[in-house]
C-alpha cells in the first residue's frame, strides 16, 4: 500500500489539477465561484484530516488533528483499519458522520456553557451536494490507490 505521503502528494496533485479546471470554469461562467470553494474546500479538508488512515493510531492523518486525534480514537475502536474505513462509499460516510456528532456535540457544549441560543444559517442544497463531493473525492482516490497497488504487488504476507 502506498505510503501516507504518497497519497497526499497524489491527492494534492489533484487538488491542484481541479482548482485550475475550477477558475478556468468560473472566469468563463460555467462554474459558481462559492461551489468551487465549498468543493475545493471540502476537499483539501478531507485530504488533510477525514483520510481512510484516521481508524490508525500513528498515521499522518491522525497526527494533524494535534491533541485533538483523543476524538477519533472511539473511531478507530468502532472501525478496524482496511474494513469499514476502506469502502467506497461507506468509508467516508463513517468519518462524515463522525466528525458531523463531533461538530454538533461542540455546538451544544458551546450553547450550553453560553447560555444563550446559537443560530445557523443552513446553506443551500447545491453547496453541502458539492462540499460533500469535495469530502468523498480524496477518500475515493485514497482507496483507488490503496486497491491499484495491492494489485501490482500482490498479495500482502502476513
């Protein structure tokens, strides 16, 4: 399996890639500027901290999230390395999730230590369509990578 460097210069590569075809898109009209920033957003932010690797104790992406990688260690209890975290669609389904009940558990700490109620504003549908693109396409090549080389090596020895 590629290393984990290896697959962030590969997603990286591609990030750069779809953010030239983005400002080319929306200087020529055909691409809203806010949907290309909530997908290019969404998915440097997966890149760098939503990887397939978080269920792994000692990896590049756990070691980003600093002090805070304490929150993905019931994660990584729930969901054993190269099993639920390594499918397609249900992987990053299972780390949106996740960070999602993180997000809204800080939201009601937050409210509740304030004491006053918080508001937010919902964005529109086309946005969160394209930032959870932007948050399944990295996780999408990360285990293409992950399958690609498993297959021109072979068989792991264990």
């Amino acid at each position: 399996m590629p290393s984990g460097r290896v697959h962030l210069v590969a997603e990286l590569v591609v990030l750069g890639s779809l953010s030239a075809a983005a400002a080319v898109a929306a200087s020529r009209g055909g691409l809203s500027p806010g949907l290309a920033a909530a997908f290019l957003g969404a998915f440097l932010f997966a890149t760098l901290l939503l990887s397939p690797d978080l269920d792994l104790a000692r990896s590049d992406a756990a070691r980003r999230w600093g002090i805070a990688r304490i929150l993905w260690l019931p994660y990584a209890k729930l969901f054993r390395h190269r099993r639920v975290s390594h499918r397609p669609v249900l992987g990053p389904l299972t780390r949106i999730v996740y960070f999602a009940v993180l997000v809204l558990a800080g939201f009601v700490a937050v409210r509740a230590a304030g004491g006053r109620p918080m508001t937010i504003r919902r964005p529109g549908w086309t946005i969160v369509g394209a930032a959870v693109l932007g948050l399944y396409a990295p996780n999408l090549l990360h285990i293409l990578l992950d399958r690609i080389t498993g297959r021109v090596r072979g068989p792991s020895r264990r």
